[in-house]
C-alpha cells in the first residue's frame, strides 16, 4: 500500500510523524500504561488499541494512552464490559439474486473501514448522526476494522456496537494488526515485538490476540506488516508466528487474513498477486489481500494459482482503493468479476466510507448519507433489480449475491438504521438530541430498493424526519399512479396456521390501499419477481403513544410453511402519497416482554459522568437494553440503548432544585416489548 493511501487515516497523529522517528522504547512490563499529563483515567470507555509490547520513546499526544498489548488481561480491563459484544454471528442464506447478473457462490466482498480515529474512539456510540452508519451488510464477507498509527497504537479492537450490527447480518469483523511504513514512524522494533518467541517457542502474542477476539467478542485478526528492513529470518518468524495465530484462531472459532506486504524473504515488497514471495503466507491464513498493483493478467494467475494450491480463488481480495474517489473510481472490473465468465477473485474495498467523507460538512445528514451509500452498493439506478451493468461504476448489487439472516420468528424491525436526529419511543420523542450507536441497527432490507410498478415509481428509502422508534422509519413518496410493490425482506420463516404479522405505519399525505405481500415460494430464476399472495389489510387500531400511527395484524395465508420474502403493496385513492411504515413484525404469538435486568448500580462517577453496569434478565431473549432518566417532572427522557450489560453517560446536570437524579433500565425484546423498569439513584 503505497504512502498516499495513509493521509486520511493519520490526519490526527500528523505532529507526532512530522518528527523524526522515535527509538523503540524496551518493553516495560511495571507500566504498560504511559500519559504522564493524566491524573485519572477518564470514566468515557474508548476502543481498544495497543502496541505490541515495547512502547514509542516521549509522550504521547493528548487523549491517547499507550498500552502494551503483551500487558493485557481480560480480567484487568477496566473497559472490557463496554467493548464486548454480545450479537453471535448469525447464519446466513442465499436467495435467487436480484437480477440475472449478479451471481451466488463466487466473487465475495471485504471492506476495510475506519469507523474514527484509533484514540478518542467512544466505545458505544456519541451523540452525533454523522457517522459511517454501513448498511448493506447483505454484500459483505468480512469487515476489517481499519486504523492504526505509529503515535497511538497499532492494534485495534473494533467497537462492540460495529461487531454486534455485523454479526446481526451474518458478517465477521477482524481487528487489524498495522505494522506501518518507515515513513509513517514504523518501527521495525515492533514488527520483532509481535513475532517473538517465548522459552518453551510459543509466540506469546499470538495468545494475546486471540485471547482479546474471544473476550471483545469478534472474529479475527486482519495482519499488515509494511515495515520494511527485514531480513530471511524475520521473515521466518512472521511466518511462525501467522501459523501459530492461525492454529489458536481456529481452535476458537476465529479467522486471519493476510496482506499482501511482507514477502517470505522479510522484506515489504507489494506483489499484487498470488506467487513464491507470499505464497507461504497466503497457505498459513484464511485469505489474502491483494495489494492495488494487481494487473489482469496477475490476478488471473493468482486465481489459477489458489486453485492449484487446494484453495478457492475467491480466498483472495482484488485490492480496490475507493479512499479518494469513491464511485469514481475506475478499476479493471473486467479483471475481477467478468461478465462472460467466472468471476477471478472477490474483491477487497479500502475505505467505502468515502460516502460519507465526501460529502460536505453541510450535507452530512443521514439522509445525504444513506442515498450516497445506496449508490455506491447499489448503483446509480437506486434498484438492484435493474443494474447497469454498462456504467462506469460497477456497483457490488451487479456482480454480488446479496445475503439475508432473517430466518426464525419472532422477526420485528423498526428500520433502525443505528444513528438519528431524534430517538422515538411509540411515535413520541423521548431524546431531542442526535446520536449513533450501530448495536442498535435493524436487521435491515437487503435489495434497496426493489419497487416494481407500472407507472412512476415513488421515492423509497429510510427517513429521518419521523419514526415509530429509534431514528428512522421507512417512507414510500411519489403520485403512485399505478400500484406499487416493494420488496422488503428474503426470509427463511418457518411459520404456523397462527402466525400473523404487525404493521406499524401512518400515511401523511394522500390515501393508500394496502396490502401485505406474501411470498411461499422462490422466483423462477434471477432477476424474477417473488410469486407474492397479496393479503389486504384489515382492521387499522390507533397505537398508543402519539403520532397518528396506526397498527394491523395480518394472518399469512396457506397454514403451516416457509415464508421466503415479505413486501408491501401500495395502491393510491387518492395521490400523491406519503406513506411510511414504522414497524414490521412476525410473531405466532400475543407478544411478551422480557423479564427485568438485575443488579442496576451506578459503579464510578465524577461530576456528571457515571459508569452503570447490570446484569442480564433470567429469561427470556434480549434484543437491547434502553437507559431512562426520570425527571422531576415524572417524564423519561432517553439516555441510550445498548446491547452491552454497562452504559457510560457524560455531562449530565442537575435539574433545577433537584437533589438526586433516578434512572430506569428495561430489557428490549426482539418484539420491541420492554421489560418492567429497574432503577437506581445518584445523589448530586
């Protein structure tokens, strides 16, 4: 990866990488921790980042705490409860794609992602919307959580909200090992660091890096050696201890992928291809990242060569560099997934979130944001149904399978994309202020936006100016002068006679005929439409809470079954339309509420910042946990959600003449049913 690739990444650290290099520092085992200007640790937990083992000579930057990562415990980690997921990965399955170029069981998706700076990176959210809030989770094969530099640490963890929204939608999230150029303050100290053996011959990091995936809760190790220098021995033992990281990582469940850097003779020698100088890396990983220099012609090669060597060519991730230029970019699509032909690798994309960083500072609302990203996954067309395989930017819907998780009822979704400008509460504000936390995500629609129509087709896509609960809702805007299907869900739902599903939505302009779309069986081959049983709806009952919402229960036609896809259709009495839907549920049963968490306590707290921490209900599934603060006026007003069993909240104030302040925590269940409140007090 050539320099220029780093400038973004390392905007923060620039003051410490102007100067000279600092000596590598001799490992420190009494103070794995150094920020001499700090008296206390702050109570805002951060992600987690580390150097391997020996620490830079000075101080560091203010905001950043250098740790030893060969120092790290799980049961020493102050933080650990805020940076340990809880989402297990989920399973994931294949529909017939969208349209009848994109195709199932070849080319794969990585994206390397940095989510915010490797310091001062809160560890469950903050409250602004303006945030990468990734989406199309259904393209993705694994997520890399990208960052690292020579001023702060070079280990990342990556944030538990990130793995859990993952892990919802069937994606692996990997940590990254960052070993960086000499010209970006690499230390070859700390490549020797990481390979190090012990007395008995073990590589005592490679222990550590798992130890902290199991612990933090994601899936593996993403390992980029660019500093150069080395000779065959370090070489050698790079290769030992990837063997070794491999062996551990698998017994628990884990992954490793390798970057195309290193070569086996130890040198930092960028290939772009599979071959003799990194062929040995690539057998002891999981997958390998092909650095941009590819050629055609060398990624045809390396294909070849993966499949000589036992391997799917689709184990390698065709580097392509969208940090600048986003959909302007223009590599080889040819070269990577061929329309006439099998495709010749997966792809590996570094830094998609340039659909967020493009945008001005004045147009990064959610909304700018999410049609942005639409067009980048989807492409210019905005429906999946109807790629142009032509266009210059060949958009991941053209070429990829999308993927869905939805496959066991209950099932509910609020359209929760995991950031806001608001957060609801049944149709009421309950936080006016703005936030992201992206464990709270929906399970989302994969295919954006499928709407089949015979006249114009409306404006389909998450809306951030009301929603049912959470940040968003779902709205359909246009003149709808022909009826209009959206699609909204591949599923795999085993259902009953009884099982019905809840529709939460409201119209704001015009009036709508709706009906529930009901697929029982596959479409007759890619790019088909699903065989939908159209189901009118019923009875519409006024939700409690404000809004003007209105609720209905649709019982599924035919019995026993499998539901394979869920939709709506739209018909205009009168138009235009704006329609939204704020909530979607499958359930066979009267919905129940979790039972309460336990053991509420506030365990630090200084000034307005306080630390809670709980225990998980006996029973019942959690979806999320949500934190209240009482006022004295008796109204709740929302602190945050989380997945998590401890919560941070930060400069909180005393209202007027109040003495004590009291919180509520209640269980989410996967229905949106909320548990009965726990509470604890703070005395100001």
């Amino acid at each position: 990866m050539t320099p220029t690739r780093r400038t973004v990444l390392l905007a923060a650290t620039t003051a410490a990488l102007t100067a000279a290099p600092p000596a590598a520092a001799a490992p420190d085992r009494d103070r794995p921790e150094r920020n001499p200007a700090r008296t206390a640790p702050p109570l805002q937990p951060y992600a987690a980042y580390w150097f391997p083992d020996s620490l830079p000579s000075g101080t560091p930057e203010e905001g950043v705490t250098w740790r030893s990562l060969r120092s790290w415990r799980a049961d020493q980690d102050p933080d650990l409860a805020f940076n340990a997921a809880t989402v297990p990965l989920a399973r994931r399955f294949t529909p017939a794609p969208a349209n009848a170029t994109a195709r199932a069981g070849q080319a794969r998706i990585q994206s390397l992602v940095s989510f915010a700076p490797t310091s001062a990176n809160p560890s469950q959210g903050s409250p602004t919307a303006d945030y990468y809030a990734l989406t199309h989770w259904a393209y993705i094969d694994e997520l890399v959580f990208w960052g690292g530099s020579s001023g702060e640490g070079l280990i990342l963890a990556p944030n538990a909200p990130i793995v859990d929204a993952a892990h919802r939608h069937g994606v692996p999230v990997l940590g990254t090992v960052f070993l960086p150029p000499a010209a970006y303050g690499g230390q070859l100290q700390w490549t020797r660091d990481l390979v190090q053996r012990d007395a008995a011959g073990r590589h005592p990091l490679a222990e550590r890096l798992v130890a902290v995936a199991e612990a933090y809760g994601f899936d593996g190790w993403f390992v980029n050696a660019e500093t150069g220098g080395g000779d065959a021995a370090l070489g050698a033992a790079m290769l030992s201890f990837l063997r070794e990281l491999r062996q551990r990582a698998t017994a628990k469940g884990k992954r490793v992928t390798w970057y195309d850097a290193m070569t086996i003779d130890g040198t930092v020698s960028w290939q772009g291809a599979l071959d003799e100088r990194n062929r040995a890396f690539y057998q002891t990983a999981d997958a390998m990242f092909l650095d941009f220099r590819w050629t055609p012609a060398r990624l045809a090669s390396s294909g070849e060569e993966a499949e000589r060597l036992g391997r799917s060519r689709y184990e390698l991730w065709a580097g392509v560099d969208v940090e600048a230029n986003g959909w302007n970019t223009r590599p080889d699509w040819d070269a990577i997934v061929p329309a006439g032909r099998p495709h010749t690798t997966s792809i590996g994309f570094y830094r998609p979130e340039w659909t967020r960083n493009h945008l001005p500072q004045d147009r990064r609302t959610p909304a700018d944001f999410h049609a942005a990203d639409d067009r980048f996954w989807t492409g210019a067309s905005g429906d999946p149904s109807r790629p142009d395989p032509a266009a210059p930017w060949r958009a991941p819907a053209v070429s990829v399978a999308d993927r869905s998780t939805v496959t066991s009822v209950p099932f509910a979704t609020v359209f929760n994309t995991g950031h806001g400008l608001r957060w609801y509460e049944r149709g009421a504000v309950t936080s006016p202020d703005p936030w992201n936390h992206l464990g709270l995500q929906d399970l989302l629609p994969s295919r954006r936006w499928v709407v089949r129509t015979g006249g114009r087709p409306p404006a389909v896509g998450f809306d951030f100016a009301d929603a049912w609960h959470g940040g968003s809702s779902l709205l359909v805007d246009g003149a709808l002068d022909a009826p209009v299907t959206v699609d909204l869900y591949a599923t795999r739902l085993p259902v009953t006679a009884g099982t019905v599903v809840e529709l939460t939505h409201r119209t704001d302009a015009g009036r709508v005929d709706l009906e529930l779309a009901v697929a029982t069986a596959d479409p007759a081959g890619p790019g088909e439409p699903w065989p939908y049983t159209f189901v009118p709806v019923g009875e519409l009952l006024p939700e409690s809470g404000t809004g003007g919402w209105l609720r209905t229960a649709v019982p599924l036609p035919g019995g026993a079954g499998t539901v394979r896809a869920i939709g709506v259709r739209l018909t205009a009495a009168r138009g235009p339309v704006r329609w939204r839907l704020g909530r979607l549920a499958v359930r066979a049963l009267a919905p129940g509420a979790p039972a309460a968490p336990t053991a509420l306590r506030i365990t630090a707290a200084r000034g307005g910042d306080l630390r809670f921490a709980w225990h998980r209900p006996a029973r019942g599934p959690v979806r999320h946990y949500t934190l209240h603060r009482v006022l004295p006026d008796g109204t709740r007003r929302f602190l945050g959600g989380t997945c998590q069993h401890a919560w941070f909240a930060g400069g909180l104030e005393p209202e007027q003449g109040e003495r004590s302040a009291r919180f509520e925590l209640r269980a989410v269940g996967e229905l949106y049913t909320s548990s009965e409140p726990v509470t604890v007090t703070h005395t100001w």
